[in-house]
C-alpha cells in the first residue's frame, strides 16, 4: 500500500476564509458566530448561525455566477487556496497528470439554497418557470464538477452524502483511491451553504439548535459545556490536496503531513440518537488501519457539536476507544468557533488537527467554563495549549443515520 502526503489545504470559514486565519481563530477562541436575520414569510427572525461575508463577485465572472450555487463557490475558493499551497495552482502545469488526479466531495445539502430559492419561485412568487440552471446548481456533485473543471482534475470523481460525517468520508475515500493506486493524487473535502429558510426551519423543528448565550451571541455554541443547549448551523468548504508520497516528494511538494489511518463505522441503531461502541469501534480501526497505539495520538479533534446526547456519548465513545489513555489525552472541539458545517464539518476540523500537529498547538474549547460532570476528559477549556512534539493526530465525525467516520494523520 502506498503512503500519502497532504501537501495543500483551503478554507472558507465564519472565522477566515484562509486556512491560517481559521487556525488563528481557534487557537483564539474567537468566535464567528452571530445572529442573522433570515425573512420568513410569517417576519423576520433571529437566528444564530456561522455566516460568512463573501462576496461572490470578487472571485468569480457574473456569467460564471450563473451555474453556481453558494455552496460551488465556497469550494473552489478553498480548493485555490489548497491547490497554490500545493504548487499545483495552474489547471494544466503539466506536474501531475489529471487523468490520475481525482476529486473526492463530501456534502450534506449541495444546492440548498438554490433548491429554496426555486421553491420559493414556484410556491409563493406563483412563476410559471423556473430558472434554466436550476437543476444544475442544486445537485450535489456540482460541487466536484466546478471543482475538477477548474483545474483539469479528470481522475475518478466522487460526492459522498453521509450528513455531518460526509467529507471526513470524502477524505477517506480519497486517501483509499491513492493508498491502492487508482489516483495519484485527490483534491479531497466538503462545503455546505444550508443557511436558507427551509433549512432552517427544518433545523428548528427538531429543537437541537442553541439558544442566544447570556454572555452573547457569540458565546451560544458551548461543546461539553454544563448550560450548552445545542448546536449553531454554520456554512462553509474546506479542501485538502492529497498525494502519492514518492511522487510529492519527488516533484519537491512541501508535505504538511502524513494521512495514516481512516475508518468508517455505522450504528445501525437510530436515526439521531448516537451509539458509543460503534465509534468507538471507529477510533480502533482507524489506529489499526494507521498501526498505531492509543498513546501515540497526542491530540483528538472531536465531532462536540454541542448536543445534551451527543457530547455525552461521544465522551464514553472515547474512553472505549483509548482506554487508560483517554484520561491523558488532549481533546476539543472547535465548532463553539466556527459552529457546525455540517458536511463541510469534517474536512474543517481535520484541517484543524493537521494544523495543530504541524505548529505543536492544541486549539481550545471556546467558552467551556464549566463542564457537564458526564464529560470529564481533558477537554482543553477555552485557553490553547503548547502541544509540542505531537507525533499523530485524530478528527472524529459522527452523523445522524449512524455514519462515522474518523481520521488520523502524523508528522511528515
């Protein structure tokens, strides 16, 4: 099996639209999260969400516009930034060959808001037709589609749908097409833009979304927090280039790190409530895949959306998996940041732990002052932490349908 090298990453965040500004707001604690004001047929409302200010126009042509939803847009934003740190910005360069080079997309929504907006035509404005463009901005493989057209990418292509685990899937899959020799190289991730009316509403039905935090509204996504009282929908891509080692190191590529170990586990349990030992079970098998031990991870980036069940679980998940060692292991989660993307989450905050690996900091649980008692690992409280000499690295992301999916990665 051949080794592969992360050697580009991208993002476009409610914290930065960089991958060293997102970083530095973790590191930060600085929150994104705001309150927007959505228009619903009823009034306005209120809600809390990750929002990112992008301008469209300063990166793409108007007549480009036109066959691109939000959630495209993100992505190939993230994907430039990914591509020129990997020395690979120009499409046709002629320093890998696009027939081996693949994409690999995970998202939850794809065209959400193009889906809202074409039904809000339909059902309230009363048009007779809908726009042209319709159906090809709110398909899900758009996203890869504008992605491999950009840069000539004509190796095996793929959009993976497993809600908030859907691009941590995505870069495990990717890693699988280079490790057994059906690409050399993948441009790997996810992007959500679902900050539209039926979303949100759709969100609300389920009474899983926080409420405004007394200490402000930045403050209201509060991971393995005592007063959390749910999660904060959030937008946004993130991108990693993945490489064939022999061949990174041979063009002279920068690797940032090593992609070791994935696994994918499904609960076949329920459709929200999650189940501790199938991720677990995820943990083992992505260090068995990695062939490491539990003690050589130094820093664990978890799914924590925030959630009364899910941090809960997630917790007793990672004492299954780590054992004695769960009681030393560093942990956060980054979403009370950034807020949770959905399935753009795991490609985000794995971007994040490959971060922390190569700079030896450990990025905070923003606004954890006072934890549930049931959440009582080392779960990094609101300050960063010096993390040197970190050897390895994980990103857990767990779903509703059950899907989880974890990643590992090591020092270069």
């Amino acid at each position: 099996m051949r080794r592969v090298a992360i050697t580009g990453l991208g993002v476009v965040s409610a914290v930065g639209c960089t991958s060293p500004a997102f970083f530095e707001a973790l590191l930060a604690a600085r929150s994104g999260i705001r309150a927007i004001d959505i228009p619903f047929p009823t009034g306005s409302e209120s809600v809390l969400a990750g929002a990112i200010a992008f301008d469209p126009d300063q990166h793409f042509a108007r007549a480009r516009l036109l066959t691109m939803d939000r959630v495209s847009q993100f992505a190939l934003v993230a994907a430039r930034e990914a591509m020129a740190q990997a020395g690979l910005a120009s499409p046709a360069d002629g320093t890998l060959a696009g027939e081996r080079f693949g994409v690999s997309i995970g998202t939850g929504s794809g065209g959400a808001g193009s889906t809202d907006l074409a039904y809000t035509a339909l059902l309230e404005q009363k048009v007779a037709r809908l726009r042209p463009m319709t159906v090809v901005l709110s398909m899900n493989n758009a996203i890869a589609a504008h992605v491999s057209m950009e840069f000539g990418l004509k190796g095996p292509s793929s959009t993976i749908s497993n809600a908030c685990a859907s691009s941590a899937t995505a870069i495990g899959e990717a890693f699988r097409q280079i490790r057994h020799g059906y690409a050399d190289a993948m441009l790997a991730g996810g992007a959500e833009a679902l900050l539209n009316r039926g979303t949100i509403k759709a969100w609300q039905a389920m009474h899983t979304l926080a409420k405004p935090h007394a200490d402000g509204d930045q403050a209201s996504c509060r991971p393995f927090s005592v007063d959390r009282s749910g999660l904060v929908l959030a937008e946004g891509a993130a991108m990693l280039v993945l490489e064939e080692w022999d061949s990174a190191k041979k063009r002279g590529a920068n690797i940032l790190a090593e992609l070791v170990g994935y696994a994918a586990t499904t609960d076949a349990h329920h459709l929200t409530q999650p189940e501790p030992q199938q991720q677990a079970r995820a943990m083992a098998l992505a260090l068995a895949d990695a062939r490491l031990n539990t003690t050589d991870i130094g820093y664990l980036n978890a799914h924590g959306t925030a959630t009364e069940v899910g941090d809960v679980v997630e917790t007793n998940a990672i004492k299954l998996a780590f054992a004695d060692h769960a009681q030393h292991l560093p942990v956060s989660s980054s979403k009370g940041v950034h807020g949770h993307a959905m399935g753009a989450a795991g490609a985000m905050e794995f971007i994040a732990s490959v971060m922390a690996l190569r700079s030896g900091q450990l990025p905070p649980t923003a606004f954890l002052e006072h934890p549930d008692a049931r959440c009582d690992l080392d779960y990094i409280p609101r300050v960063a932490r010096d993390g040197a000499g970190l050897r390895a690295v994980m990103s857990n992301s767990f779903a509703f349908g059950g899907s989880n999916a974890v990643l590992i990665a090591q020092a270069a």
